[in-house]
C-alpha cells in the first residue's frame, strides 16, 4: 500500500466525548444519577468501553432490571451496537454540540431496531466476520484465510485495547496490493439515517484504467442522481470530514477504512 502513516495515525486517535445519562423513566433512586463522561475512540464499539457506565447507573435502576442489558439511544433513535462508535456520530450526531448526549437504558429493549449483544464474544465474531467480507472483495478471501488464528486475535486485541501498532501490524497485510494489483473491489457501505445502508460492487479502476473516484462512487450507488446533483445537493461524511469527491477510491480504502476494512461513508444532504 502506498502508506500515509499520518493520516492513518489521525484516523486511529479520533475521539468523540459523550455523555451518557440515565433514562429518568428508569431511575430508581430518590436522587437523579450524576452524567457520566467518557472520551470514546470512533473506531470502537460501544460495548467495548461502556463497563463502566454500566456500572456506575445499574445502583440506580430497580433490582430485577440490574441483570438486564443496556443499551442506548440518542434523541429517540436506538443506537447499533455493531456499528463504528464514529459512524454513528456522523450518521446521527453531526452538527450537534458535544458532548455527545446519549441515554441508558435497562428496560424496554427495542427488538425490532436493535440486535442483542450477550457478550465481547459477540462483538469479536461480527468485527472478524466483516473483515473476511472484506478482504473477500479486495482480495478474493486470499490474505485473510492464509492468516494464523493469532493474526486474528492481534487484530481484535489491538482494537479491542486501542493499540495502533499492535492492529496495523497485521492489518498492513490487508491493505496491500497482490501481485501489484489493485483491490478487485472496494469494501464502502452507504448510509442514510432511517434506510438500509448501500453496499454495491466497484472497482477501484475504470474500463479505461482510470482512477474510480468517490464521485464515482456515488454516481453508482446512487444512480437516481447524475453527477452533477450529487456536486449540489451530496455530501459525504467519513470520521468527521469531508472528503473531497475527486479522491481516489483505492487511497480512501487504504488510508480511510474502519478497522473492520469498510469503508463506512454517511450521505447528508446539502
């Protein structure tokens, strides 16, 4: 891969403050639980850093409700656990003051919105699930079926732990190029607040060998729209900024991807 080590540093150290305060429905205690504060890395989950958020309300809440599973929601909208702690700022946070307000909830789990997460293992599946995704659209499956177990578990503990060094020894593997191929395909999804996300096949070369741009992208995903309304009206959204539309799609998959190898990229309107 054609390494920018800077930037894939500043993507890494992204973090996002959050507050999280008990659903006042759910407190059980004469006095209202103090917020609590967290300084949360963007490309985590939420399960991986809210122990002690669980902790600190579960004295409040009513006994039976103390076993049962948290789970959070912002202005209303229930929170998926299993997406990127900073695509869900983006996709539903963007604009608003920080730090982020978010509510706890122990009762009422929203089955039909949100998947349960009964445990690290759970997380640790689903992440390693959508990096063999990934690397089967770059790489034909080839990189990561060739990796012992314990590459696997270094790249869940190094995000797990928030170790750079520890993730991108490994991970450098997946981003590389194959015989000095490009990527076959490049691992993006979509997203609009409120709609299944879009995931469709490109490829990071045009028919005519040119570099496929995020502009491209769009025009493909979104065909409905020519290039020049998704130049007026499209603006999309990767770790907080705003990528110029004529960046090229192999640089942004190696340099901009979410540990699991996606590309996770938010539409907002103009």
């Amino acid at each position: 891969m054609a390494e920018d080590r800077e930037v894939m540093r500043e993507v890494w150290d992204g973090r996002l403050p959050v507050c999280f305060r008990l659903s006042v429905e759910e407190v059980n205690t004469v006095q209202q639980p103090d917020p609590f504060y967290l300084m949360v890395p963007r490309l985590t989950y939420f399960p991986l850093v809210t122990d002690k958020v669980q902790r600190h309300f579960s004295r409040h809440i009513s006994e039976p409700d103390q076993g049962a599973e948290m789970w959070l929601d912002y202005d209303g909208q229930p929170i998926k656990w299993h997406y990127p702690v900073g695509l869900l700022f983006d996709l539903y946070g963007l604009g608003s003051q920080l730090p982020w307000n978010l509510t706890v909830h122990f009762k009422n789990f929203p089955e039909e919105e949100l998947v349960h997460c009964p445990s690290r293992a759970a997380i640790e599946s689903h992440f390693m699930a959508t990096i063999k995704e990934a690397d089967f659209l770059k790489h034909r499956g080839m990189v990561i079926s060739a990796m012992q177990k314990k590459d696997h578990n270094q790249l869940w503990l190094g995000l797990q732990n928030d170790k750079f060094d520890q993730f991108w020894a490994i991970n450098r593997k997946l981003m590389e190029h194959t015989n000095d191929e490009l990527f076959k395909y490049i691992p993006y999804r979509l997203y609009q607040p409120d709609m299944p996300y879009i995931q469709r096949l490109v490829r990071p070369l045009s028919e005519k060998g040119e570099n496929t741009t995020l502009l491209d992208l769009l025009h493909v995903s979104l065909p409905k729209f020519s290039k020049e309304d998704i130049l007026d009206n499209v603006q999309i959204v990767a770790h907080g900024i705003k990528p110029p539309m004529d960046t090229p799609l192999q640089w942004m998959s190696e340099h901009l991807s979410y540990p699991d190898n996606f590309l996770h990229l938010c539409i907002h309107q103009t």
